[in-house]
C-alpha cells in the first residue's frame, strides 16, 4: 500500500510579496506611532488600507460580480479615498488639474489591482 503526501496549499509568490509589502507598511505605520504618537494622517493611512483589503477579499472571494463592476467599485474607492486624504487629511489644494490626475490615477490603480486579484487568484 502506498501512502499518499497530504497534498500543501502554496502560497503564490504575488500572494507572499502582497503580504510581505503589506507587513512592512503596518510594521512603519506601527514604528511611527511608537515614535511620534497617533495622528491623523497615519491613522488615516492604517485604516484606509485595511479596510480596501478587507472589502477586496469580500468582492474578489465571495461575490460574483463581473469585472466591470469591480472594476468601477475600485476606481470610486481610489478616487474618493484620494481626494478626501489629499484634500482633508494632508490639507492639499485642490483644482482641476489634481482632480483629473486623481482620476487618471485611479483608473490605472484599478486595473492594476484587478489583474493583481487575478494573478493571486489563478495561482492559488
């Protein structure tokens, strides 16, 4: 009788380096409390992106929206989170010019991040 290896979940490498890149951010989010206190801006900056990866493991995993859909759900999370930091936390100007880089940036930051859940997706 042969016996069978239990067969072990790898991690993707886009997963570990997703998780190794999110590590270092709260682990210098984490210092810089330690060392200057808690203030807005990095308070802002921990929850904000916790709650993106919280709400992206929600639509990616347990939904079945279509990509377009995600797609727009993630240019209006980019969007609105970057005009209200630029403009309430970090106290930024804001014009017309900075409002069409926002959403530029946005655009390219979502279709980034979709074919990232892709990848991470496909490989596990």
């Amino acid at each position: 009788m042969v016996q069978q290896k239990p067969k072990i979940k790898r991690m993707s490498n886009l997963l570990f380096v997703l998780v190794l890149f999110i590590g270092s951010l709260l682990f210098t989010w984490l210092r810089d409390l330690y060392t200057n206190g808690l203030s807005s801006q990095s308070l802002f900056n921990i929850v904000i992106v916790l709650l993106f990866l919280m709400a992206s493991y929600f639509i990616e995993a347990k939904t079945t929206l279509n990509t377009s859909l995600r797609a727009l759900f993630y240019f209006c999370y980019f969007f609105i989170i970057g005009t209200f930091g630029s403009a309430f936390i970090y106290q930024n100007q804001l014009n017309v010019q900075i409002l069409f880089l926002y959403l530029f940036l946005s655009f390219i930051a979502s279709f980034m991040w979709l074919l990232i859940c892709k990848k991470i997706i496909c490989s596990t």
